[in-house]
C-alpha cells in the first residue's frame, strides 16, 4: 500500500467517533494557544501604559528670577497630566511612598520643594540643577521599572531643555545688550578715531608747510646772501657807469660843438659822395657779372693765342732759321707773354667758375656798401639833427645812470636789512618746524591707539551676537537641546505584537507537530507488521502530521491576520513559508519519537526550549551566554525566526532563501533518520515487547 493511502487511512481513524474528532480539532486548534493568545496579550502594551497607575507628588514651592515668578512643578504637573502618559494620581509624599511599597502605585515621580529654586538658581551667581525623584519597586513589576525609566528619562530632559531655555534665553538678552553698548563704543572710538585723523592731517600740512618755509626762508636767507652781495656790486658798477656815462657826456658835448657846424654846413657834399660810392658799388657789381660771362672766352683765346705764338716761334726760329736774330727774340718773347696771359686767363676763369667764393664775397660787400652809401645819401642833410638827437640821449643816459647809481645804493642798504631779518625767520621757522615734527609723532601714536581701539570695539561689535527675539528663540531651542536623535526605522514593526510573531508562530507550530504525534503513531504498525519499505513507512507517519501541520498554518495566519490585525509585507510568501516550516518540525518530531520511543517527547520538548532559548526571539543572541551562541546556528528556528521578520515587516529576502535551503535539508535528513529508524523497528526485540518506560 502506498504512502498517501496509509496516511489517509490514520487520518480516518479519526471520524470513527465524537472523542477522536475532538482530539482533531484540539490538534488543529492547539497553536492558537501558543501562537494567538500569546501575541493577543501583549499585542501593543505601550498603548496602555496610561491604564498603570503612578503617584505625582509636587511639593514645589516655587521662585522668583529677574521679578518674574517661576512654577516649574506646576508646570510640569500641569504637562504630565495633560500627557496622560500613565494614569496619574496626585497624592502627598508619603501616600506615594505607601503606595508603592504595597502595589497600589506601580511607582511615583516627585518634584522637591526647591525644584523651581534650583532651577531659577541658572541665572545667579550659584546655579544649581534642579532633580526629580522617582521611586519604583521591582516586586510590584520589573517591566514597568523598566518603562518608566525609559518614559522618566524623556521627562527629565523635556524639563531640563525648557529650564536650559530660560536660562539660554537671559544669556542672548544679555549678549544683545553687550553688543548695543559695545556698538555705541565702537561709534565714539570711530569719531575720536575720525578727529584724530583730521588732526594728524592738520599736523602733517603744517609740518609739510613749515618744511617747506625753512627751505623757503634757507633759499630766501641764501639768496638774499647773494642778492645783498650783488647789490653791492651793482652798486659799484652803477656808479662806475655813472662816471662813465658822465665822461661820456662830457666828451660828447665837447666834440658836439665842433662837428655840428660842419654837419651843417657840408650836409649837400657828404650826400653827393655818399651817391658816387653807390653808383660805383653798381658798376663794379656789374663789371664782376661781365668778367664771368667772358672769362672762359678769353681763357680760351688766350690759350689759342698761346699755342699759336709758340708755334710760330718753332716754325719760324727753330725749324727755320732763315729770319733774323732779333726778330726769332721778339717771337720769344711774344710766345712767353702768350704764355703768361693764359695763365692769367687760366686763374680769371678759375676766380670765376667759384661761384661760391670771393668774387662771391666781394659782390656782398659791394651790395652792403651801396645800401650804406644810400641811407647815407639820404640822411645827409639831417646829420646835424641827429647828432643833436644823440647828444640829447647821452645826457638822458647820464642822468638816468645817476638816478640808478643812487637807486643802487638804497637797494643795497635795503637788502642788507632783509638779509639780517631772513636770518632771523629762518631761525624761527625751524624752531616752529621741529615743534610741528614732535606734534605729528604725537598724533600719529594717538591715531595708531585710536585706530586700534575703534577697530578693536568694531571687530568686538562683529563678534558680539545681536538676536531677535526670533532668532534667541530659534537658537535657544538649539542650544537648549543641541543634540537630537534623528531616527529611521527601516521596515518598522507597527506594535509589540507584530515584533514578536516570527518568534512565537514557529514555536506554535512546534508544539503543534509535538501534540499531533501524541496522538498519531510515527511509524504506522500496519505497514510496519507488513514488511513494507521504510521510506513508505516513514512517509505514511509524516503525510498526516504534515497535513494537520498546513491547516494549522491556515488557521493560525488566518486569526493573526484578521483578528489580531497582523499586516504581513508577503503574506503569501509567509504562508508558504510557514508550510515548509510545519512540514520541516513535523519530520524533525516524527524522528524522536520514531527513533527514541516515549524518551522522544522529551527530547523533542527539550530541543524546543535550546532553540527558543538560541534563536535570538526576543533579545538578540550575542547578548546570551557563550552556549546559546555556539547551538545558534545549527538549529532550524534560528532561520525560520529570521526568516519571518523578513516576510512580516520587510527587508532582503535572502535569509528567507537561506532557511528555505536549511530547512529543505533537515526535513530531508529526518526522513531518512526516520526511515533507518523504521527499517530497525521491523524487527521485534524484547525491548519493544516490554518497554522500560511508557507514555
């Protein structure tokens, strides 16, 4: 008989009556208790956290701070009531102290009477931190200690960041003030700096002005040296010219007497020889313009005269002597007369051809002398008035040399005076210059000091921060709380209930398979008493658990999902996957209970607790002891937990891939454990006749 056929044959055993139908459906029902009431009860337990009730005490007596007054436990009494965080009760200090101690309270959270002082303390001179006291009491619940921890902490710091506000608030005001004061420091340094600078201005015009003065009266003393020395020798010399100009007109006057007469009375003959000069300028001039023209005539004649004297004399005394002695003699000396007329022509025509050189000259001269020859010609008959002129002159000369001469000599008298008085200014101005000097050093210090300071309290206006009342509350609330979390959940679980599905859904399952083969043989007896093949016989103890396992996965998935509200990220990926697991458990289970008999269930009860314990549900695994670490990661829950919370909130599917692979291979391998186990089993021993323990 085939593995399906007995495994259905076992399922029928089933609906033989009303007690096996119940075993059925407690089997098939059994996960919900370990799987849906588990998560049920703690599905979302910080929802409900203000159904816990806490005692607040507020003895604060409150303060006073700058005239204002501060209430801080009220405040936040007022805050943490309106929060309704836990289910608060106000109530004295020793009601919560009784409380607490007996259940009533699961813990209290006390604001001292100086906790407004301590806190207003921020802005003296003795500043204090102000404390809450929270009393709490593990026998009454160790978890809610932990919560409130968790939720006092986030008390504490929202009371200390609005404290750090206040406090921060008071700094920036005062900062604002530092700045206004420092400002108005700054403006005085800028004018003072800005008269300083006129001043040293000022003080370097006049030492600039008083520098060029003392060269001024130097070069003025200087040159009135040497003006005062060339007084005196002008007034030397004007006399000198004086004199001379006396002399002058003394001997003019003398000679003036005699030449006028005969000025006057031989003016018509000095023009008339004044006027044959000019006409015998012309006629030379003209004369010199015919000698050019005919020079080269004559030079050419008198050569021509020349070669032929000379030939007659050769012919008629050398070559034939037939003439007479005395005749051959005059023809001698007719040749060298030629002869020497050439060589006269020969220098008029070299005199002639340079036009550029004395005969040049000469027709100048002859021009000058005939212009002098006219104006004189033409003047002649003044001549007599214009001596009369020129001794009039004279005498104007002289007397103007005398007014000089006495001029002079006032000058020089002057001059002497002021070249002793630019002495005495140039004295003076040097004094005043090197005043001016040490004025100018002095000012240029209190310009580089002014400078600074205006700079300095300029700079330290910069540096001084000036805030609105914007931004002091824009950076108070930095600095009060200048370090924020910013938290990114990726994949958040929505509660508590949904971060603790993939622990406790596999744990459901588990014990799902270990009830089933409590009542469901491992191995069927039938096919075992018949010889049949031990992977049938293994198969036909697995099929039916497997099965009863699948519908427990539907029913399980099913309450979560529409009861509990369970919202999966693949829910058909994590069905699929919660039958693979079901399966894997089931031949996990039906191994132990094959191989080690009634001894099994224990061991497969054992094997629960190492793998909840080792699979990491709750906190994470490094956080066990060394053991837990070691059996990690060789049991199959480890990956299905995994697993799960990648199907459920999300993430990477590859640890999914993972355990499928690992549980693939440990429901193979059980199998074949189960069928060795089975192959053993069909042989009967007096240990299986009489067992030694029996369940």
């Amino acid at each position: 008989m085939r593995s399906p056929k007995l495994a259905a044959l076992e399922l029928r055993r089933f609906g033989r009556g009303k007690l096996p139908r119940a075993a059925l459906v407690a089997i098939l029902l059994l996960p919900l208790l370990y799987g849906a009431l588990y998560l049920y009860s703690f599905w979302d337990p910080y929802s409900r956290l203000d159904r816990i009730p806490v005692a607040l005490v507020n003895e604060d007596r409150g303060a006073t701070a700058d005239g204002r007054a501060v209430n801080a436990g009220d405040e936040l009494t007022k805050g943490l009531l309106e929060s309704r965080t836990f289910e608060w009760h106000r109530v004295s200090d020793a009601e919560a102290r009784r409380g607490v101690e007996d259940g009533k309270y699961y813990l209290s959270l006390t604001m001292p009477r100086d906790f407004s002082s301590r806190i207003a303390s921020s802005s003296g001179d003795s500043p204090e931190t102000g404390a809450l006291r929270v009393r709490t009491n593990d026998a009454n619940n160790y978890i809610v200690g932990q919560i409130s921890r968790t939720v006092f902490a986030e008390v504490r710091s929202a009371a200390s960041t609005k404290s750090s506000r206040t406090f921060l608030d008071k700094i920036f005001i005062s900062f604002s003030d530092i700045h206004d004061a420092t400002e108005k420091a700054a403006k005085g340094a800028a004018d003072l700096k800005q008269g300083v600078d006129k001043a040293k201005k000022g003080s370097e015009s006049l030492e600039n002005g008083l520098t060029n003065a003392k060269t001024g009266s130097g070069d003025l003393a200087a040159g009135l040296k040497k003006l005062d020395k060339g007084a005196k020798d002008l007034e030397s010399g004007s006399r000198k010219v004086a004199d001379g100009t006396q002399a002058l007109a003394d001997k003019v006057n003398g000679t003036a007497d005699k030449v006028r007469p005969y000025l006057a009375n031989n003016g018509r003959s000095i023009r008339d020889t004044a006027r044959l000069v000019s006409d015998s300028a012309t006629a030379v001039r003209h004369n010199l313009d015919v000698l050019v023209e005919r020079a080269p005539l004559v030079r050419t004649a008198a050569h021509k005269a020349d070669t032929d004297m000379t030939a007659l004399h050769r012919e008629a005394c050398v070559e034939n002597p037939a003439p007479d002695a005395r005749t051959c003699e005059v023809l001698k000396r007719a040749a060298v007369t030629a002869d020497d007329v050439a060589a006269v022509a020969d220098d008029v025509h070299e005199l002639t051809k340079d036009s550029g050189g004395d005969l040049k000259t000469l027709d100048a001269r002859l021009v000058t002398l005939k212009k002098q020859a006219d104006e004189l010609a033409a003047r002649a008959p003044h001549l007599d008035e214009d001596v009369e002129s020129a001794v009039r002159k004279i005498n104007e000369l002289n007397a103007g040399a005398k007014k000089v001469a006495a001029g002079a000599d006032k000058l020089h008298t002057g001059i002497t005076g002021a070249k002793s008085g630019s002495v005495k200014l140039d004295t003076g101005i040097g004094k005043l210059r090197k005043g001016a000097s040490d004025l100018d050093g002095g000012l240029f210090k209190l310009a580089d000091g002014s400078g600074e300071l205006a700079g300095g309290l300029r700079d330290g206006v910069g540096r001084i921060p000036d805030y609105d009342q914007q931004d002091r509350e824009r950076r108070t609330e930095v600095m009060a709380d200048p370090v924020r979390l910013a938290s990114q959940s990726m994949h958040k679980a929505p509660n508590y209930g949904t971060g603790f599905a993939p622990y406790f859904i596999p744990l459901s399952l588990w014990v799902g398979a270990m009830v089933a083969y409590m009542i469901i043989q491992p191995l069927n007896r039938r096919a075992l008493a018949a010889g049949g093949s031990a992977w049938r016989i293994a198969f036909a103890g697995w099929l039916p658990v497997a099965a009863i396992g699948v519908l427990q996965v539907a029913a399980l998935m099913s309450v979560l999902h529409w009861g509990l509200g369970l919202q999966m990220a693949r829910a058909a990926g994590t069905v699929g996957f919660l039958t693979l697991v079901t399966c894997c458990f089931t031949a996990i289970v039906q191994w132990l209970n094959a191989r080690f008999g009634a001894a099994g269930r224990i061991l497969v009860l054992a094997l629960l607790m190492l793998q909840l314990t080792s699979a990491g549900g709750t906190y994470p695994v490094q956080t066990s002891p060394a053991f837990f670490n070691a059996v990690h990661s060789f049991l199959p829950m480890t990956y299905v937990v995994e697993a799960l919370r990648r199907l459920i909130t999300g993430g990477g599917t590859e640890p999914v891939w993972q355990a499928c692979a690992v549980l693939v291979a440990f429901t193979a391998g059980a199998l074949a454990l189960t069928a060795l186990s089975a192959r053993k089993r069909q042989v009967w021993t007096l240990d299986r006749l009489h067992p030694e323990l029996t369940l």
